[in-house]
C-alpha cells in the first residue's frame, strides 16, 4: 500500500522543530506557526483559546493537506501583544486548563 507510516503521523522527525514561527511581513503584528505532527483536534483548541484573549484579532488555522501531519496557525495582534506572546499565553492557558480538568476527573 502507499499509505505512510502510521507513526508518521505522531513522531516528530529527528532535527526537525515541533513549532515554527514566522512574521508576516506585510502585516503589522502577525505571523504564522508550524505545528508539525498536529491536527484539526489542537488546531480547533488551539484557535477558541486564542479567541479568549481580547489583542487577538485573528486567530485560524488550517491543514495544508490531509497527508502532510502539521498545522498552520495565523495570529494577528493589537498593538499592545505581539503574536509569541498570543500563542505562549494560550498554549500555558490551555496546560492549566487540562491540569484542572484531569484533577477533577482523579478525586
């Protein structure tokens, strides 16, 4: 079969980043993220958790094709964050978030 590997989809290949980051040039306060090895289950939560924060504009996502295991992240800022700041602050939301959530689920 041509079908990949099914570890394809999950193991991040060796040298290679799990997150990329790169500025938009043509718009001031956005930028992409690469999320290799990802797909619409954090893309979606990744996305609502940025729409949260009130100096986000934007926030989407998208996967470029089924067979390439990554996602694309857009972010546009106000002025007063920068879209590092966005994602960091989301990613570290969404950590405590699942913290409270599996907490509740032990006792």
């Amino acid at each position: 079969m041509n079908a990949p590997d099914r570890y394809e989809r999950f193991v991040v290949p060796e040298g290679t980043k799990k997150v990329s980051y790169e500025r938009d040039t043509k718009i001031m306060n956005a930028a992409a993220f690469t999320v290799e090895r990802e797909d619409h289950t954090i893309g979606n939560i990744l996305r609502m958790q940025l729409h949260r924060d009130p100096n986000v504009l934007f926030a989407g996502y998208k996967l470029p094709h089924p067979l390439q295991y990554k996602i694309l992240v857009r972010i546009h800022t106000t002025s007063q964050s920068s879209p590092m700041q966005a994602y960091n602050q989301a990613i570290n939301d969404l950590d405590r978030e699942l913290d409270h959530m599996k907490n509740a689920f032990e006792v």
